[in-house]
C-alpha cells in the first residue's frame, strides 16, 4: 500500500473486497504492535476510500 493512489485508479468492488479481507487478516494479527495496525489502517482506508470515489467517478458504485 506505498503505491501512489492512481495506481488504484482502475480497481473494481471486488478489489476493494480483497483489501478489506487483507486488511482484516492484518488487524487479527497478534504478532503486529497496535500502534502499527493503526498505520496500516489508516493506509488501507485511504485506498478504499480513493477507490470508492473512482467507482463512484465511473458510475460503478
């Protein structure tokens, strides 16, 4: 998730369902620190939040 977020651009629903999964399986980690779970939250959620506005951009959403 270090990309730049145009990379994202041209994701669909079903990617945004593979992010939360990964995202979810992250936070369910016991081996990472709280306080890195909430980077990596705060990272997935502007992803799917850009994403979201270009499904909606497209009339996908």
């Amino acid at each position: 998730m270090n990309k730049e977020l145009s990379h994202f651009d041209n994701y669909n629903k079903y990617d945004i369902m593979g992010i939360e999964y990964d995202l979810n399986s992250l936070l369910n980690d016991n081996e990472i620190p709280y306080d890195i779970k909430l980077k990596i939250a705060d990272k997935y959620d502007g992803v799917i939040k850009y994403i979201k506005i270009k499904l909606l951009e497209r009339g996908e959403l």
